[in-house]
C-alpha cells in the first residue's frame, strides 16, 4: 500500500485561512456520516484477506504467520459480524460448519485496529488542505482525555493523525497516523478456540508506537438507492512495536509460536464487499 494515497490539486487553499472550529465542525459532521453509516452494513456481504509477519529493523521478514480469509456473517437478530472462513496453512476455522449466531462466537468486530470514531471525536484538528473532492484535517493528541474510561476517546486522544474527508459527505476516505500516547495501551483475555492451553491476560500489539493506514471505499447499490450505499475499511495496514518478550502471537482466537525476535509487526488487511441480496447465499472459493 502506498504510504500516500493522494497528491495535491489544483484546488488548494492555503491552510492558514481555515479556523480550528471550522475543522472542528468538519469533524462533528464526519462522526455523523461514520455512526449513520453502520446500519447500512446490513445490505453488504464482504471478504477480508488478512497477512501478518514478523520484521527486522531494516523491515526484512523475519517469519510469516498463517494468513487469515474472514467473512461476514448475519445473525439472526440482523448484525453482522466477521468469521474465518479459511487458515492459509489449510487448518480447518472454528465452528465453520456451525450457524452464523455460533460462528459469530469468534470474533464479532468489524472495524479497524484502531477507533476511527475517537479519532474524529478530537477537537484538536486544524484544516490543511480543500479541494473539491476531499477535505485533509490534521488531528493533534489530546492529553486531557487519556484517562476517558471510553476506550474510543482515549484511544483516539492518543494519536496524531491525517484524516482525509469526502467533500460531499464528510466521511473519511482515509485515515494514517500513529499511536503517540499510551491510551490506546492495553490488555485482553485470549479465547483459544484452537487449543486446550489458557493464557493469562494478553497485551494488544495496537499500542503506543503503532503506525497505521487505512483507506475506505464507496460500495454503491445497484439499483442507485443512496440509503444502502456503503463506505467501507477497504485496505488497511499496521506497523506495531513487537515484545520479545511474547512467544505466541494471538488473533482469530488461536495461538501461533513466535519463532524469532523481531521489531515490528506488519498487519495487512484488503476487504471485498458485494450486495447482500435476500435469499441469496455467498461462497467464497
């Protein structure tokens, strides 16, 4: 993924003649946009491919771990989660042959690594660019709200940040910063659906020291009904501080041996999206 998604336009107005509340009140409108998108989740179907490894300080690979194709699925009270469908070292998913409300037992988040929703929350974000498709806002950290006992605020208070807004819309088109405070630090307890070992609480890689990108894309219903129109996380991309101190890495419920000391996780995710039509059922192959 490039690490810029986007090159100036002939539209440009000097940042200096934006106003902090000017984007403050861009910002208001993009949480408005991000939370009025998630009901429409319920018309789309999509499948994400996911790859992590284990790098070097000059970002050589170190070991590549199992990589993961993760579908969604419609419980019966209408939400929609995310479950494996595929292990690429061929190991069979959890409860693949179990209903959607089972599968769901997994993992039932859809969104990124990262709270994209705190981040918008900021009131610390300066207008740096317009043009007539997109809106770019520079979002500072926010010290006070570090100890917010809603992960979300205190998470996105805890990066500095470059969101690019859709002009028409204001909801983000992309979104790369890193985690510059330790609000977004913290612990969790593994569910090893894959394994009879327990483990003791675990640290999320998503922490102080974190790079992220991550791009969104406009899924438009066929029939030109804009209330099911569907922004979605399309490609996403980490760079974590790595613990050597850890000897297994944990995602999707199950454990895998950390073979060699490295520095940094690299998490790449690319995600497929097609319209859900009632009656109809995906295979993905």
């Amino acid at each position: 993924m490039p690490a810029r998604w986007y090159c100036a336009a002939a539209l440009v107005v000097a940042s200096n003649t934006f106003a902090a509340d000017d984007a403050a009140a861009l910002l208001a409108k993009a949480v408005e946009a991000f939370r009025a998108n998630v009901p429409k989740q319920k018309n789309w179907n999509w499948q994400t491919a996911e790859s992590r490894q284990l790098v070097d300080r000059s970002a050589k690979p170190l070991q590549r771990f199992p990589s993961v194709i993760s579908e969604s699925i419609l419980r019966s009270d209408g939400r929609r989660c995310n479950a494996v469908s595929s292990w690429g070292d061929g190991r069979k998913p959890y409860l693949a042959d179990a209903d959607p409300d089972e599968r769901c037992q997994a993992m039932s988040g859809i969104e990124p690594a990262f709270p994209p929703l705190g981040v918008l929350l900021s009131q610390r974000g300066k207008v740096m660019e317009k043009t007539a498709d997109a809106i770019t806002i520079a979002v500072e950290p926010d010290k006070s709200k570090l100890r917010d006992p809603n992960f979300e605020i205190r998470c996105g208070a805890s990066i500095r940040a470059t969101a690019r807004l859709d002009a028409a819309t204001l909801f983000p088109l992309s979104m790369e910063g890193e985690v510059v405070e330790s609000g977004c630090d913290s612990t969790f307890n593994a569910v090893n659906h894959y394994e009879t070992m327990t483990r003791a609480p675990m640290t999320s890689n998503f922490r102080k020291g974190s790079t992220f990108q991550v791009e969104w894309t406009l899924q438009k219903d066929k029939t030109g009904d804009p209330g099911k129109n569907y922004w979605i996380a399309s490609e996403q991309h980490y760079s974590q501080p790595w613990n050597n101190e850890n000897r297994v890495l944990y995602y999707w419920g199950r454990q895998v041996p950390v073979l060699r000391e490295g520095h940094r996780l690299i998490k790449d995710l690319k995600t497929t999206a097609q319209e859900f039509v009632v009656g109809s059922e995906l295979i993905f192959k």
